[in-house]
C-alpha cells in the first residue's frame, strides 16, 4: 500500500497577477467565471453550492461517478497513472476517481486551479488518499506547459479531468484546444456538463431552477465584493437564452446590473459605472448531445464512451485525441 506523503503546493500565478487581471475584468464588465472560486469567501460560496439540495447537478454528477467509475478505469489503458484534475473544488469528486483508479493501479494526483483556498478545502478531501499529490496554484492554461512535464517526469500518462460544468464556464472551444495540445495519443480527457435536448421547456426549467437559487447568487455576485462593491448597489439578473457568440449553445448568465451611479477603486484605478450598467458576473454554457459531439470532433478529439444520467440531464463523457 502506497504511503500518504504530504501534497506539494506550487504557485503558479501570483496574487499580484490575477488581481490586475480582476481589475482588467472590472473595466471591461465581464468577469472570468474562475474569480468567484478565487479567494477564501469565494471558496466557501463554492462549498456551500455544493452542499445546497437545490444545486441538483452536484448530485447527477455525484451519482454517475459512483455508477460508471469502474466501467471508466477499464477503459484507460493501464499506462494512464496520473489524474490531472482542472479544478479540484471540494475535493469529492477526486477522490472517487482515485479510489476508483487506486484498486486497479497506482496512481499520482494532480490539479491546477486558480484558489489556493479552494486547493487547501480540496486537498483535506484527499488527505487520506496514498500517493503524490501535488497542485499549481494558476490558471488552466498552464496545463499546455505542465502536462508534458509530468507525462515526461513519471513516464506515465495523463488522465485529464474537468467536471462540475467547468468547460461550460469557459470558453469552450480555447479551452479544449489547449488541452488537446497538452495531450498526447495515450492520454485521455473526462469531462463533465449539465445537458439539455433542444427546446424541451421542462429542460430549461430544470436549469433555471438549479441556478437560480440564493447559493448559486450569492457566487456569482462573490467576487466583485471585493472591489468594494455592495449587494444593495445593483440587482442580480439570470437570463437564459442562445448564446450571442456561439449561437449554437445556450447559456445561462448572470448579471449585476446597477441601481445607482457608483465609483470603485481597485489597484489604484479608479472605475465608474452609470445607472442600468451590467457587470456579466458568472456564466455557464449548455450543450445537447448532437452539438457536444460536433464540439469534441472538431477540436480534434474521438470520443471513447458517453455516460448519461437517467433522462439524459448530465454528461460523463471520456475522450482522447482522434
Ligand atoms: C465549478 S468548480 C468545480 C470543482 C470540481 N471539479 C467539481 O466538479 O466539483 C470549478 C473549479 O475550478 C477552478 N477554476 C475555475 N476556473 C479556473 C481557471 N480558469 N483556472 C484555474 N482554476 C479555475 C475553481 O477554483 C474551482 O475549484
């Protein structure tokens, strides 16, 4: 049995960075979705989501996990040793897949994201997992650069992860283009994202009522607390519709919109927002079977097997390059 060893924690980006690029995002009102996991408030908002009966894709996720981990580890070929996990949240989820994975091979861990708070809650999970554990303190993007370190450092493929409906809270198509540039012909990519069948009306209500909740709000409103900003300076909006970029998604958006004029400073820039200005605080994209496969095979990936929950609402799907 493979020993416990302490997790290695390595930044990446310093704070320094990602808070000119928070300001950056406030001037431009439109705040990537990874600064409401940011810091330790931001963290717990992530937390509490999960734990919230209301969030019904936590469970879906949860539940596909438990059913299809085993079907999934038989399908990576046994050279595959390292999980590399695109945000490691409360931890939960990665510590099925290496439980799964640890009874058939030895396996390493590792994650990137962007929150060491989130990283410190998520490696508490983990703790009584055997095996190295490291994480980057960063943005997804160093995955192209660190990947092949690590394929090349172990001798040993690469599993990567991005569940909870990441993908679907970034752009999709970048971010599947640098993480297929970071693999290779013997690595593989699981993924997980809320599905709807077009124009099934009981479908949306589904969504708008797992995102539509106090805790999920209360995220996507988190990060720009720290600007200086106050709930009681704008509304809250969610608008669900096709997306203005992609026309062929749907997302869900959420805005804050303000009820008065008022004038931040943040790293000595000073920003003004008018009355009725909106701040596109937190997105997720949603996708149907037809367009995720479209999606996976023009970005250069084949896809190994799908895994639905009961009714089709939530995708596993495993991948690897074409
Ligand atoms: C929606 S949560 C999902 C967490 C976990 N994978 C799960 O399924 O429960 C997103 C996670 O990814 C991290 N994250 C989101 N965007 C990121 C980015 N662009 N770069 C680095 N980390 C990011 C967050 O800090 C958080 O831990």
């Amino acid at each position: 049995m493979p020993k416990t060893l302490k997790p290695k924690i390595k930044i990446l980006d310093t704070n320094r960075k990602d808070n000119e690029e928070f300001m950056i995002s406030l001037c431009h009102r439109n705040i990537p979705t990874k600064f409401q996991y940011w810091g330790n408030k931001e963290t717990q908002n992530w937390l509490d989501v999960c734990k919230d009966p209301q969030y019904i894709n936590w469970q879906l996720e949860i539940d596909l996990l438990s059913t299809d981990l085993p079907e999934i580890v038989k399908l990576v070929n046994p050279k595959v040793k390292n999980l590399v996990s695109l945000g490691i949240g409360n931890g939960e989820k990665d510590k099925m897949i290496m439980n799964a994975f640890l009874k058939n091979r030895p396996m390493r861990y590792f994650a990137i994201d962007v929150s060491l708070h989130m990283v410190k809650a998520g490696l508490k999970t983990l703790q009584e997992v055997p095996g190295e554990k490291t994480a980057y303190i960063g943005d997804f993007e160093h995955l192209e650069k660190l990947a092949p370190k690590i394929r090349k450092q172990t001798k040993s493929g690469n599993l990567i992860s991005i569940l909870g409906n990441t993908l679907g809270n970034l752009d999709q198509i970048t971010t599947l283009n640098f993480i297929r540039r970071s693999m290779d012909k013997n690595d593989y990519l699981l993924f997980a994202v809320q599905i709807l069948e077009k124009g099934k009306i009981l479908d949306i209500g589904d969504i708008l009522s797992a995102y539509n909740t106090k805790v999920l709000q209360k995220l996507s409103f988190g990060a720009i607390m720290r600007s200086g900003l106050k709930r009681t300076d704008g509304v809250i909006e969610i608008e669900f519709g096709r997306n203005k970029l992609y026309p062929q998604f749907n997302t869900i958006e959420y805005f804050f919109t303000f009820k008065k004029d008022k004038t931040i400073k943040y790293l000595n820039r000073e920003i003004n927002f008018k009355t009725g200005e909106r701040i596109l605080t937190y997105y997720s994209y949603k996708y149907d079977k037809k367009n995720m496969t479209f999606l996976l095979n023009n970005n250069g990936f084949e896809i190994v097997r799908y895994f639905f929950s009961p009714g089709q609402k939530y995708l596993l799907a495993l991948a690897k390059l074409k």
